[in-house]
C-alpha cells in the first residue's frame, strides 16, 4: 500500500464514527464496536437443501447498509450465520 493510501485509509478509520445504529426497510442493524460489524437477526428461513439462509428483507436490507458504508469509503461485506443472523462486516 503506498502512503497515500495508508494516509487516506487512517483518515477514514480515525474519523469516521460508527452510528450505534442504522435502520433499512424495516430492519434495525446494531453496530457491534467488539467484532466491528453491523447485526441484526432475523427469521430463521431454509432453502431446498434444508440449509439455513438468511430472511430475503433482511439480507436485501444488509445489501443495501453494505453498499451505504461503501459509499463512505468504507470496507464492507454481507455475511450470514446460524440462527438468522446477518453482519455487514467491517473490513
């Protein structure tokens, strides 16, 4: 990384600040300081495999918050897990 970069990514680290909360579509997504990522849970839904997915609304409304945090600069990426969870990880 050269030192423009650097410079312009410690910027970004060091001023942006997080809001503890970002509402889309319905969806409320808490800002976790710990794992740095955005969560929020929803219904636990399977596909045809029996696999878990993530709700459609909530995971259309994480696409949305990931491509808003980009739009700042920042490093973002829509994650799933167990249980309904979505994160928009900070990268």
């Amino acid at each position: 990384m050269d030192m423009i970069s650097t410079m312009m990514l410690y910027l970004i680290l060091t001023k942006t600040k997080m809001n503890k909360k970002e509402t889309i579509d319905g969806y409320t997504f808490k800002y976790n300081k710990e794992h740095n990522f955005y969560e929020c849970r929803g219904d636990v839904c399977y596909d045809d495999e029996h696999d878990e997915v993530p709700e459609e609304g909530l995971w259309k409304a994480a696409c949305k918050l990931e491509q808003r945090l980009k739009n700042q600069g920042l490093n973002a990426q829509v994650e799933h897990s167990e249980k309904g969870w979505v994160e928009v990880a900070l990268l």
